[in-house]
C-alpha cells in the first residue's frame, strides 16, 4: 500500500475509524428555521460518506437555542425539530462505514440577539459572554455560574440527543472565538472566579463539557474537542498557551483537534478567517506544524490537524513523522469527495486538488449552498444523479477548449457519445492558462493539466490548431454542437492605449512589466497580478474606475485578496480614472484632481467581451446547438464547468 500509515484504521473508545481522514466540520446554510435539512443536503454529506473518509462531521449545531445562536439557519440541538433530518443522515452516512459526528458549538458574545428557534425561544436581547464587555456595538453580559452549569448540561443532552439519532461521535468546538474559545482567551475572559485566571481555570469549562458528555453518553463515547492552538492574531494567545490547553484537556477529550485561529472583533474577523480557512496565498499545510507543536507534548490522546490539506503524499508524512495521528479537510473534500478512495486505489493522478478560491463558502453565505468552481456535482448530487433513460448516442463537437469546452467534451464522452474537440490555439485550458505560473494558482494550473491528460488518454477526436467556422463545422456533420468559445480581453479606448499591456501576456512573461507597473483595473484578474507581480519584486499599483473592489459573490476571496493587498503594502486607488497614456505611465481623473501615475509598463485588465458573433455563426450548423460558458456572458469557472456539465448530460435525452 502506497499510504499506509494513512490508511491505517485507529480505534478511539469503542469505534474503529478505517483510515486517518476526517472530514472536517462544515455547517450547511440550507437548512429550514425548523431544523429540517432538505434532501439535497443529506445527499451532499451522503456523497462524502462515499468517497472514503472514516469520519464526516456536520458543523455549526447549537446547543443553547435561547442564548447560543448567531443566526436562524443554525441547527438547535435542545429541541426535536432536527430528529427526523439528523436520523436520515447518520443512518445514510453509516451505511458506508463512515462514522458520523456533528460539531456542537454555542456562540457565546458572538451569539446574535433576538434570533429565535420556533417553538422553542422566542428570542433574548441577553448576550453573555465570560467577562462583561461591549463587543462591536453589543453590551455582553458577564455569564453567571448557574448559566455556566447549565450549558454544560445543554452540551452533555445535545451529545445524547445526536447520539440517539446514530451519530457515532460529536466534536466540541473550543476554538475559532466560539463560547468555549471566548473563556480560554485572556484578552476576553476577565473572571477571578474559577472559570478565570489560570489556564487551568480558563480551559475548565471545556473540560467539564467533555466530562459531561462521557458521564451521559459512555466513557467509550468519542468526543472531539477542535482548539485554536494559536489564536494568530494580535494580543491573542500563542501556541505555548495552546500547548497548556491541550495538556488540561488530554485526559478527557478523545480527540484533540488542532485548528487555529479567531475572530471575536470586526478588524480581525476577515483576516482570522483567511487563517483559520486558509487562502490561496497560503502554503499546502499551513496550519499542520501547529498541530505538530501539540503533538511534541501530548503522549495519549489522539492529534488531528486540519488546514489546505488535499496531498495525500503531505497527509501520510504528517502521520507518518508524527505530525499528527488524524488529518481532516473540509474544502478538500467538498472539491473532490473521492481522495480516499482514490488516493487508496493508487488513482493519486486524479485528485481534483482545492485550490482554495472560496467559491464554496462564498455560495454558501451569498446563495445558500455550497457550489464550487471545480467540481460542478458539489451539492448539486441529486441532481446530477436523476437520469430518466439512458441517453441516445450522438455525434458532438465541441467548440473550445477551455474550461467549459474540456468540461463539456469529458462528460459527453462518458455519456456515450462520439466527440470531437476543437480548439483553436495549440493547447487546452484557454485564456486563464496564462496564469499557470503564479505561484497561489497551482491547483488550478494542475487541475487543467489533468482535464488535459484525461482528453488526451480518451477517445476524444482532438483537434488542436483548428478554428471552427460555419464551413467547417458542417463538413463535420454533428448532430450536436457545443459552443464554449469564450471571451475576447477588452481593449479599452484610452488615447495612448498602443503603449499598454495586456494583463495575459504579463501572466506569461512578467518581464513585460519592468521593474514598476500600473494596472488599470480593479477586479480580480488586476489585483491577483498585482499580488504576483510584487512577489517577483516589483513596485506595483492598482487604479480602477469603481468606487470599491467588488468580486461578488466570492467574497471571500475578495477579502484574502483585500488582506494580501495590505499587508504587502500595495497601493489600489478607486473612482480612478484612467484619461491618457504614454510611454512613462497614465494620467488618471481622481477624486483629488488629476495625478500623474509614473511606471516601466501600464498594463490593462479591464474585463472580457463574449465572442458573440462567432458563437452566433455556429448556431445552423448542426440539429442541436448548446452555446455555454464565456461566449455567453464572461463570469466565473464555476458557472462555466457547471454549464458544460448539465448540457452535455442533456445531449441525448432532449425528447
């Protein structure tokens, strides 16, 4: 076995977990003010299940509906509203031989007042927290003892209440600045009571959760307990502190699960988020040496890790060198559900890796459910899976070998159809395969390089260099044409714009720019090249027409990008527009006046215009014609892998 201290089984209390990856907890937004999970989310987590993991925790279960919650979507574990939904789970979960848990989580100062569970709380205005204090604009009250003791109790009824519902484990989370987290941090907890002071005293309330649950629910019964083992903020604590934590909690947690992080106050909500989640910018197994810190001093109890793990090479050594007994992923496997199983079966080279864009948790918060940019089955797997009949073969080209165009030609292909893919440059990957050197970019380069391999080692009729026209395309004789021609770079009409670089040909040659550049445009294309040019060491500066940067609904990654930007000290200037361009830089209107921007190189990615009439020329030269992706309306990979996906499982059943 090529893993095999990955894919060696450990057992904890009275479970046998078959392998060493865990998926770690994600709450889902789709969940009903009632507590109900739709069946689309049951077959989210059931897919997990099946891709091989030993363990599969839902997160974001509140144990505390009158004081605890943040917002309504949030499952209240001190009710019966959630029975029928979490039985339904656990009992689909199981079947695969994965243990399910589920994170219980009580938001303390975060807590959100008046939010109400129906039939249980109307709503508090009380906030309590472990010391009083005004936390962004909310007066949180100091926790009294007797509440303390009673939320004990809400935790040890919420384990017996999920365990009775099959799960097989519950995760408790004392870390990321949620109640048990907010009693550990000095900062925050102010008490001189037992439940303040000492590190002993500040990590007792977690300890006592964990006792609590094992005297309810068997001393056999696994509890995970998730810490930040460093807070990695300013004035937060350090990992000696998270050491100390975890020393205190060895004894009664099965599971210590090392994350880090937190994010109690506005200023560092975001940048604790990009830390805790990690961005882009942020190494394969960022967060694994914390981890590995706790392990030095912990003989007995289990060590977890967690953060841009998808290598399943990087997850044997962190086992195999005693980094840590246990690693788990969250955004890994929502891209690519099957690494177990595929990284067990040898199939290593085809692991669709995360490349961290937050595509998945930015949908989750502006659109209610995790999508992501790479996989398109991603909680669409009902979907996906609701086939009425076996589809009629048919000949299709495929017009563009891009994302969407390479998307489209696989899945037709596995559908049962004879393809014929045409592109009309030298390689696939289209436009944005310019950036395969950047750094951050990685996992997309890989992933594109694996579409590539997989075409190439298929059956699909590739044509490279060839420029489908009308002509050509009806000597083909198709029944089916797929157009995913894509976009044209904008040239904007600026005078002096012959002295201009397009943001493409810096990805491929950043020597173009010089030594200083000017980028005009603000989005993300401008602002990711700004961020790779100054990692080559150049001086670069961003002027965009906007009045804010805005990449909805990728938030998220906005953010990263937002906190990347300042903390290289890259300067971006909005409701700045540029007027005339020379040889020396760009005059821009700004909102102080005119400026005179100097640089080597004035390099313009101001968006991209569909292909239209090319597209528009293909649309009589077969039966059916499916325009997809950029060609359309430029917008995202997401949109883009989903479109080729849905369409070409349609080819066949139109009827």
């Amino acid at each position: 076995m090529k893993y095999p201290n990955l894919f060696k089984p450990i057992q904890i209390g009275n479970t046998l977990f078959k392998n060493r990856i865990f998926a770690a907890p994600t709450g889902h937004p789709h969940v009903s003010l009632e507590g109900s999970f739709s069946e689309d989310v049951i077959c989210y987590y059931e897919r997990k299940a099946q891709g091989g993991c030993a363990a599969l925790t839902l997160g974001e279960a509140i144990v505390d509906s009158k004081y605890g919650k943040r917002h309504p979507h949030q499952l209240s574990l001190d009710c019966r509203n959630s029975l029928h939904s979490l039985s339904t789970l656990a009992d689909k979960v199981t079947r695969y031989g994965c243990v399910p848990s589920i994170e219980l989580q009580h938001s303390g100062l975060k807590a959100n007042p008046g939010v109400a569970t129906p039939n249980v709380w109307p709503g508090t205005d009380i906030v309590y927290g472990p010391s009083e204090c005004e936390l962004n604009g909310v007066h949180v009250q100091e926790m009294p003892e007797e509440v303390i003791y009673e939320i004990i109790e809400k935790f040890a009824n919420a384990a017996l209440f999920v365990k009775n519902c099959g799960f097989g484990m519950v995760t408790v989370h004392a870390g990321h600045g949620w109640l048990l987290n907010q009693f550990m941090c000095e900062r925050i907890n102010r008490r001189t009571d037992k439940w303040g002071g000492s590190a002993e005293n500040r990590a007792r309330f977690t300890v006592e959760v964990c006792d609590a649950i094992h005297r309810k629910c068997g001393a056999d019964f696994p509890v995970e307990v998730r810490i930040s083992a460093s807070e990695v903020v300013n004035g937060g604590y350090t990992v000696q502190e998270g050491i100390e934590f975890a020393k205190l909690l060895e004894s009664h947690a099965d599971i210590i699960h090392c994350s880090v992080g937190c994010g109690l106050f506005l200023d560092e909500l975001y940048r604790g988020f990009s830390i805790t989640h990690p961005c882009m910018f942020k190494e394969d197994g960022v967060n694994v040496k914390y981890a590995a810190d706790v392990k030095k001093h912990i003989a007995s109890t289990p060590i977890a890790t967690v953060g841009a793990l998808s290598d399943p090479v990087m997850m044997e050594e962190i086992i195999a060198s005693g980094k840590a007994d246990i690693v788990e992923m969250a955004r890994g496997l929502i891209c690519d559900p099957d690494i177990p199983n595929k990284a067990r079966d040898g199939r290593e080279d085809e692991i669709i890796k995360c490349m961290r864009c937050y595509s998945c948790f930015s949908n989750g918060m502006q659109r209610g459910h995790f999508w992501c940019a790479l996989n398109p089955e991603t909680n669409r797997e009902r979907t996906f899976a609701r086939v009425s009949r076996p589809a009629d073969k048919k000949k299709v080209l495929v017009v563009g070998g891009g994302i969407g165009g390479m998307q489209a030609a696989l899945t037709a292909l596995q559908e049962g159809h004879d393809v014929i893919l045409c592109e009309k440059s030298g390689r696939l990957g289209g436009h944005i395969r310019c950036e395969e050197k950047v750094p951050f970019k990685k996992h997309l380069a890989e992933y594109i390089e694996q579409q590539e391999r997989r075409i190439e080692n298929s059956s699909i009729d590739l044509r490279l260099n060839t420029a489908v026209t009308p002509e050509y395309a009806k000597t083909i004789g198709a029944d089916v044409i797929v157009a995913a021609l894509g976009a044209r770079p904008i040239r904007p009409n600026i005078p002096g714009i012959e002295h201009a670089i397009l943001a493409d040909d810096v990805y491929i040659d950043p020597d173009l720019a010089g030594g200083s550049a000017v980028i005009l445009g603000g989005g993300l294309v401008g602002m990711e090249l700004a961020i790779y040019l100054n990692s080559l060491g150049k001086k670069v500066e961003v002027v965009e027409m906007a009045s804010s940067f805005s990449p909805f609904p990728n938030v998220l990654h906005g953010q990263a990008i937002t906190i990347k930007m300042k903390e290289e000290g890259i300067p971006a200037y909005f409701s700045t527009k540029a007027v005339t361009i020379d040889e020396g830089g760009v005059v821009c209107d700004t909102p102080d006046g005119e400026r005179y921007f100097a640089a080597d190189s004035v390099i313009y990615a101001v968006g991209q215009k569909p292909l239209t009439e090319e597209t528009m020329a293909l649309y009589d030269c077969a039966p059916m014609f499916y325009p997809i992706g950029d060609c359309i309306q430029p917008k995202n990979i997401a949109e883009a892998n989903l479109a080729a996906r849905s369409v070409a499982q349609l080819i066949g059943r139109e009827k």
